[in-house]
C-alpha cells in the first residue's frame, strides 16, 4: 500500500537528489522545505488504514532511505491529540501541514542540573495547509498539537529515520525532567 502515485513517489525521488550526504544541514533543510511545500500542495488520498487513533496521533511510516539519509513519516491528528514537549534526539526535520490545522509551539530548554531544566514556551505558530517548517539542532524543542474539532494531516522528513527521542514532562517541583523514549508506528505506508 502506497499513497496515490506518482505524487509520493516524485517526492521521494527529489528527496533522494536534494538531501545529499555531503550537504551543509542548512542546506538540506531548505531544500526540503521547497520539496515538500510543493508536494503538500498535490491532491493525495491515503490508504483507509491511515487515520486518526481514538487514543494517540498516529505516525506511519511512509518511506526509509536505505542509506538513512532521511525518512518520511505522515501523522494523523484527531481532534484535540498533541505530543508532549519533546526534541528529535539531535536529528534535523522538516515538517508540513497537508490537512487541517495544527499548533506548534517552539520551547528553549535550560538545563539547572544533572536532572532538572527548565522548558520556556518562545512561540505558538498556528499552521494550516502547506505550512512547512523546520527544526535544526540545538534548536529542536516542540509541541504540535491539533486544538481543532476536525482531523489533520501532517507530514515529516527527518534526517535520518527517528527511533527515540527525549520527551519532557513537567514534575511537582515546577521544573521539567527528561526521558528517552522509543518510538512506533501505527502502519507501514511503505514506498
């Protein structure tokens, strides 16, 4: 099962020429952006598989460079379902809206110890079709969340495929604590 060819596929064939190994992150990430703000703007229909969690958003796994030089991922968001604050385990993402509406907000981390940090929300950008934007380590804390009564869409290209990241999660002492978590996808698009 694939999204509607050739739209995906195209994608991922100026995916696999515009995110070269030796290229300056800076410039992989720009690159990307123009890739993917052209392809969210395609009709797409998704197989019936892929859709919103009654518990989760949902990520499925749409494609896996075979060199890791990058994975596609689509996330459904039902209405009101967002993530925790949390990084991309040091990885660069480009991230785009192809359905509905999202809020995402941009944390600056500090860290006081070896086990407490603080999480200072920067800014709330909310993002509807088309809307592309990036993260580049260190900068790369976020929430993204779906406020809105309707389902959303959104797709990401990281820069390699994200396994784990560090999730952040408030305690009683009003500071933040950090955990490493394992990732999973609800299906497997496969292209």
């Amino acid at each position: 099962m694939s999204l509607v060819a050739p739209h995906l596929h195209e994608l991922i064939a100026a995916l696999e020429t515009e995110v070269a190994p030796a290229a300056p992150v800076e410039e992989k990430v720009r690159h990307t952006e123009d890739v993917l703000s052209r392809f969210l703007g395609t009709r797409l229909e998704f197989p019936p598989f892929v859709q919103a969690s009654t518990d989760h958003y949902a990520r499925y796994l749409v494609h896996r460079d075979p060199q890791d030089r990058f994975s596609v991922v689509a996330m459904v968001w039902g209405p009101q379902q967002k993530t925790a604050i949390h990084d991309h385990d040091g990885v660069w993402c480009v991230e785009g809206v192809y359905q509905g509406e999202l809020d995402i907000t941009q944390f600056d981390m500090r860290p006081l110890d070896g086990e407490r940090l603080t999480m200072e929300p920067q800014k709330t950008v909310a993002a509807g079709p088309r809307a592309v934007g990036n993260l580049i380590p260190p900068f790369e804390y976020h929430s993204i969340s779906n406020p809105h009564p309707h389902t959303a869409i959104s797709v990401h290209v990281y820069g390699r495929e994200l396994k784990s990241c560090r999730r952040y999660m408030p305690a009683d002492d009003g500071f933040y604590r950090a955990a490493m978590i394992s990732l999973r996808y609800d299906g497997d698009v496969g292209v």
